[in-house]
C-alpha cells in the first residue's frame, strides 16, 4: 500500500518531522508492551565478523557454517566493494528521501500494481488495515536491473543504484556458493533453487530522527522473506538481532555489510539455517539509513526442503510466489508468517 490517494495517503515520516512535530502521531505508537527497545552488546557474543579472504580456507567455512546456524547473521569485510560507491550510494538514497514532497511522492508505490510482490516505488509496505501501526520508516523498493521507475532527482539515482546492484550481485553469489558448500551441497545447489530468473531487488530505508523514539519502532521485529539480504547500514547504529531470546544491538562497522539468512534459505535448508528476527529502532538526534539487496528465489519456484533418512522435510512444499503474497498482505509480526509452512 502505497502513497496512492486511493489509500487514503498514508503519511510519510520525513512530512511529519518537516511539519515541526514534536509528538509522535497515535498511528505510530506502539502498544506498551512491546515497546520495550532497548538491547544487550557484549563484544564477546556479538554478530560474526567474517572476512571474504576467509572463505577461502577451510576455517572460513567453518565459521561461515555457525554464523548461518547459530545467528543468522554476520558482518562482511574486506569485499573489496570500493568504498567510494558505497559512499555515493549512502549519499544518493539521503538526498533522496530529502526531496520536497512532491517529487518523492511521483515514485509513490502504485496500488493498482498486478500483484502485492510486484509493487515497488516509494512509500510503505505491510499495512494491511485501518489499524495498523506504522513502522518509523519511509522506503524505497525497487527490483533489479534495470530499476523501471527511478526518481529523475538526483540526477545520478539509477545510475548508482544500479551499479551498486552490479556490485553486491556477484558477491550475494558468491556468499551463496560458500554456504551450499558448508551445508556439504554442490556449489549450485542455490542457484539451482534460485533458478533461472532469481528476485533481485533493492529495498532503501530512511529513518528521520523522532521526537519521542522509545514510542515508535523504525521497522517491526521480522524475517526477511526472500533469500539472502546484504545490507549496507551508515555509522548511526539501529539494528538488533535476536539472539537466544534476547534483542543483541549490531555494531556499526565502516563499509561492512550485515548479511542475513531469509526464511527462503531456511525451507531449502529444512532448517539447518535460520531466518533470524530482526528490528530497527531510532533515535531523536539523527536519521538513519540503510540498503537492503535481497536475492532469492524466482516467483516461478518451488520451494523444497534438502532431507534425509535422518531429517524429515520440516516444511511443507511450498511455491515462491504464494509465499510471497502470504509475507505481504499481513503485518511485520517475527516469524509468524512460516507458521503455515511449518510441518508439526
Ligand atoms: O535498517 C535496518 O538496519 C534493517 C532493515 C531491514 O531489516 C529490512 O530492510 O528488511
Ligand atoms: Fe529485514
């Protein structure tokens, strides 16, 4: 659902905050009881730190192999990305989401779109009623590459959008063919899964600062859906991990990516790798951004479980595209979304 005046124009939060408001509106106030944000950062149990050098030796493997089994998540270095386009990219999607009203809103996602998972544009996903309370959070999705409808302000939006897309696809590839061999697959066996025309897509969050942030979340606690998400975060830190019960903040490291297993990953792998419960929170001084390129399945596939003598299949079969449409008519809610996928 979009900015669409059929929808009765959701508000955006970078308007509210240029309005000059300094209490949160009652759409966005989450209820009490999960509105406890705070997180633990111990820096001897802390999200992976993986460097793609490491993957070249068995060790990396290794670690590569908990960090999907045991986190979900890990932070990437040294992946030779030049640091100079992550510096555009972070710089192009701020400017973006700065742009008066008007121009944002020519991006706005379209309502009349064929599908729910064939919407992009600018606006906001997951709200699927009146009641609905709203994430702290104005975004951008668009799938890749080409990007269709891109913003002609700034001038240079599709061309670092999708050389950044250029960059990070290879490199989601490559992360891919490290966890097949970890699992002990074949080096395709995502890419076999993923098939010939891959969901490749690009989600940009911005999180302006927020007068009364412990009332708001930026983005509800979820799974990413589709496949593997490489995000790009700047120095102001937001995201939390769920980590044996406990929300567990994600260091900001400069250039790093945070990569994480989506539930996709998850059925494939009948659960050997989780798709892991995240969260955004925000902050009163500054506004945050972040990049999500997510790389999964083709809306054509089925989805099967990898078993064994050993290890019955844990869900069911499943198609792409029905759970696609399952993820995105409902609200941001964990995990809630796999129950049905779930053989119990
Ligand atoms: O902003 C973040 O750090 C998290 C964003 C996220 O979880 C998403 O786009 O799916
Ligand atoms: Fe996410």
């Amino acid at each position: 659902m979009g900015l669409d005046p059929k929808d009765g124009g959701l508000p955006m939060v970078q308007d509210l905050v240029e309005s000059g408001i300094d209490e949160v509106p009652q759409r966005f106030v989450k209820p009490a009881e999960e509105r406890s944000f705070s997180a633990a950062r111990t820096e001897d149990d802390e999200v992976p730190v993986i460097h793609v050098a490491e993957l070249d030796t068995a060790e990396g493997i290794a670690k590569l192999n908990s960090a999907c089994r045991d986190w979900g998540f890990f932070q990437l270095i040294g992946h030779g990305i030049p640091p100079e386009l992550l510096k555009q990219v972070r710089k192009t999607v701020r400017d973006f989401f700065r742009l008066p009203r008007e121009q944002r809103e020519a991006y706005a996602i379209r309502s009349d779109a064929p599908s729910l998972a064939s919407q992009e544009g600018y606006g906001r996903f997951f709200v699927p009623s009146k009641e609905t309370v709203l994430d702290w959070d104005d975004l951008v999705y668009h799938f890749l590459p080409p990007i269709r409808n891109w913003p002609s302000n700034p001038p240079e939006y599709r061309k670092v959008v999708e050389e950044y897309g250029q960059e990070i696809r290879p490199l989601a590839i490559k992360l891919l063919q490290c966890m097949a061999e970890a699992l002990g697959q074949r080096a395709s066996f995502f890419s076999e899964a993923f098939g010939p025309s891959p969901h490749y897509a690009i989600r940009l969050n911005y999180y302006p600062p927020c007068p009364q942030p412990e009332l708001v979340i930026g983005i509800s606690p979820h799974s990413d859906l589709v496949g593997l998400t490489v995000l790009l975060q700047d120095e102001v830190e937001g995201l939390q991990v769920k980590k044996d019960g406990q929300w567990r903040s994600v260091r900001s490291i400069p250039d790093a990516f945070v990569v994480n297993v989506g539930d996709t990953i998850e059925i494939l792998t009948n659960g050997a790798y989780k798709s892991v419960e995240h969260r955004a929170v925000v902050n009163k001084e500054c506004s945050r951004i972040s990049i999500a390129t997510i790389y999964g399945p083709g809306r054509d596939r089925k989805l099967k479980p990898i078993t064994s003598e050993e290890m019955p299949p844990l869900y069911k079969e499943i198609s792409m595209a029905e759970l696609l449409e399952a993820f995105l008519s409902g609200e941001l809610n964990g995990k809630g979304h796999l129950q049905f996928v779930r053989i119990v």
